[in-house]
C-alpha cells in the first residue's frame, strides 16, 4: 500500500468519523467539548492529509477542491483562540463530504488512475 493509498483511506474515514461525531447536532458540539474536540482534531488531520497526497493523486481527482481543504487547516490550527466559526465549519465539512461520493465512487470503480492500482 503507498502513500496515497494511505492518506486517501484516513481522508474518507475521517468522513465517517465526523459524521458519526456530529449525528447530535450543533447542540452536542457546543456541550459538549469531547465531541467538539474529536470533530475539530479529525478535521485538523483529514485536512493535514490532502496535503500529503501526490500531485498527481489530485489530479486525477479534481472535483475536489484540494487546495480549499488544505488552506481550512490553518485556520483550524491557528486561530483556535480567535474562536471558530461553525457555520465555516460545516460548510468546509458539507463540502469535503459531498466530494467524498466522487472519490470513493472513482476510487472504488477504478475509473481514475492512482498509483497503487498496478500493485
């Protein structure tokens, strides 16, 4: 397994894990900081990730907006004090979700072309 592979997988389990997270609503992630916490750390590293895939991965992939999901981490790690808009976050998260239908769609069918399908 190479390193897109890696990443990829962790970027579409985040996914999951968020929405399993979040199932409680605005509600829970302000009542509660464990779930806000998880939420906010998975974004973090899912974000982290997309950094960490090839190029080449990206551009097989490009419904996605890479460098949108890239940039959201900074904001998610470096103004943790100035407080964190929600209504950002969800819309960051809605976004990268819906994208997750295309990637594992291609990624599952293999209609795109990454590196770790001649394996």
């Amino acid at each position: 397994m190479n390193e897109d592979q890696v990443y990829l997988e962790y970027i579409l389990d985040c996914i999951d894990k968020i929405k399993e997270y979040s199932q409680g609503g605005k509600q829970e992630f302000f009542a509660n900081s464990m779930i806000s916490d998880a939420i906010i750390r998975r974004l973090q590293t899912l974000a982290e990730s997309t950094q960490r895939l090839s190029e080449e991965l990206k551009a097989n992939i490009p419904d996605v907006d890479w460098r949108n999901i890239s940039g959201f981490r900074n904001i998610l790690v470096h103004d943790y004090l100035g407080g964190i808009d929600l209504l950002k976050m969800r819309n960051f998260f809605s976004s990268v979700s819906g994208a997750k239908n295309g990637v594992e769609d291609d990624y599952l069918s293999n209609s795109i072309l990454v590196p770790w399908q001649s394996d």
